[in-house]
C-alpha cells in the first residue's frame, strides 16, 4: 500500500511505539499516509485506539509472523 512516510518501531517496546506515533504523525500533512512497522503484540490494541482517540484512519492493518504493519491516514485538520 502506498505511503508517505515510514515509521520503524521494530525491536521497541510499549509505550514507544505509540509515542514515536504521536511525533511522527505531526510531521505529515493531513490525509498523507504513514506505515508503521513494530514487532510489539501490544501495538494491536494500541495503535487502533490511538487512531480512533485522536481521529486518524486505520487505513489497513497486517502482521507477517511477529511483525505488524499499520497504515494511518493523518485526519484532516
């Protein structure tokens, strides 16, 4: 899927990847999509609840093995 920007949280822990979420997300204009890769099973809870709380789309979600891949679409302002 395409994307705008890329955010590796492979081999961190929670609450990184989440935080590293929130800076990430401020640096891509709205309705640009960010593809995050982490390997922390929490991020399947965290990063949907991230996404619905500040109004994000969780455009598509997949895990391969251990590691999970989100793409988020940045709301409109």
């Amino acid at each position: 899927m395409e994307h705008h920007s890329l955010l590796d949280a492979s081999g961190l822990m929670c609450p990184e990847p989440v935080m590293m979420l929130h800076v990430e997300i401020k640096k891509i204009e709205p309705l640009e999509v960010l593809k995050v890769i982490a390997t922390d099973p929490s991020t399947t809870r965290d990063i949907p609840k991230f996404c619905r709380f500040l109004g994000h789309t969780l455009v598509k979600q997949e895990q391969e093995g251990d590691v999970y891949y989100y793409w988020i679409q940045k709301r409109e302002k």
